[in-house]
C-alpha cells in the first residue's frame, strides 16, 4: 500500500483485514518489487508487465492479494455510507446490476442490496486467497491447474466495487480529497487485468468513460495532465456504455 493512500484512508475503517506476504518468500519479494516499481513513478503500463524469468501465476497472486487490500481499504472508507436504503441493490447506475451467485447458500443468480453483496464478496474472496490449495504458500508448492480462472473470477469481481464507488459514492472520495488516490488504484488495477487479459472487455463497460480520461495518457505525463482527469458522472457511462440494461452474476 503506497503512503499518500494511508494518509488519505483511515485504515482503522478497512472492510476486512489486510493480507501479508511472508517475508522470506518469492512472492514477498515480487511484491517488494511490484511497489517499489509504483513508488518510483514508473508508467503503470510497464510497471505491471511480468518480469523476466518469473512465474505468471506468482505474478497474478501477489496483484490479485495487494488489490484486493487496496479495493477493501477503499471500500471500507465509505461503506458507512453504502447502506440497504442508499444501495438497496448492489448496480453500477441504471444499465447495470450485479446479482450475488456462490453456489452455496446463493445457488441462483440473486438480487442484494450493496452492502449485503459486498459482505459477501469479500468473505468469499477471503476464503480463495486464504486457501492454501488456491494460493500456496510454501516453497515448492504448485499452483491448482484453475488458478488463473479463480483469480479471472475475483478481479472481474473486485472490478464492481469500482463500478460502485465510481457511480454511487464518489461524491464522498472527493469531500475525502481521496480522488486522485482511487483514479490511480483504479488505473493500477485497469492496466494489470488488460495486460494479463483477466476480465472480459464486456465486464469493463461500465467504466469506459473512465478508462478514456484516467488511463488515456502515460503516467510521466501525470503531473502536467493531471488536472485533465475528470471525474465521471452518471451521465458520463449513459453516454459512452451503447449496451442495453445488464446484469452480471
């Protein structure tokens, strides 16, 4: 987690606690590695790209925990005001709508208030990365042979909360003057998923207006465009999204 993104969240308020690497271990070093990278103010582009000579699904596992902390520490800054009666269906705007589906207790495709679907997420996601089957973390350890498809599962997942906070509660990360910090995450998050090929194109709609104003310039451009980057309204993604009404499940 970068500093300026401490200093603007509480992180007394994060949604679930956060996921450590061991130190010692590879995917702790490609972690130091991935924000040292960021730190230095390296184009996002390049900073996300697989480093020679290291294994994909290391790579995948330590971006899908890191922006799974980040996305929570975001989330957990406003869900005070994500309530069943602000959200009383977890949607991105009046095209989409997400329906919670585990195959457990959710067998079926189901329409939730936001916070309730947001429980469940992370619980959900909690339980993958917390399994040592999933994501292992002793030395010699493989990977499952589906790894990349769960982790396609949880970012494509995570991605929501974006579309949410994007759509619903941005007016409160700008009283919050966090703005500038979840554009960044985002376009973090935006370049990793398309350089990996882990989200659909489709599954991305709801934030192309987004995409061309945050991510439509290299990051060494930043401090001289930044005030370019406008903040999307809901008109915005009417306009830009051409698809009809969706859900996603």
């Amino acid at each position: 987690m970068s500093i300026a993104l401490k200093q603007v969240f509480n992180k007394d308020k994060t949604f679930r606690p956060k996921r450590k690497f061991e130190p010692g271990t590879q995917r702790f070093e490609l972690h130091k590695r991935a924000q040292a990278s960021l730190n230095s103010g390296v184009d996002l582009k390049a900073a996300v790209q697989l480093p020679s000579g290291e294994d994909q699904n290391d790579w995948v596992a330590v971006h899908v925990v890191d922006f799974f902390n980040r996305i929570n520490l975001i989330y957990g800054t406003i869900c005070e005001f994500c309530t069943e009666q602000t959200c009383p269906v977890m949607s991105g705007g009046p095209k989409y709508e997400y329906r919670w589906q585990d195959d457990l207790k959710y067998k079926k495709p189901t329409a939730l208030p936001a916070p309730q679907y947001m429980n469940l997420l992370m619980d959900w996601i909690e339980v993958q990365i917390n399994n040592e089957d999933i994501f292992p973390t002793c030395v010699g350890v493989p990977f499952p042979k589906n790894f990349l498809q769960i982790c396609k599962k949880i970012l494509c997942r995570l991605f929501r909360v974006f579309v949410h906070v994007y759509i619903h509660h941005f007016d409160r990360v700008i009283v919050m003057g966090a703005e500038a910090h979840v554009n960044t995450c985002y376009k973090h998050f935006y370049y990793f998923v398309t350089e990996m090929n882990l989200i659909d194109r489709k599954e991305l709609e709801p934030l192309a207006c987004q995409v061309k104003t945050n991510c439509s310039f290299d990051s060494r451009d930043g401090d001289r465009r930044k005030a370019q980057v406008r903040v999307p309204c809901l008109q915005d993604f009417a306009f830009h999204t051409e698809s009809p009404w969706m859900q996603f499940s």
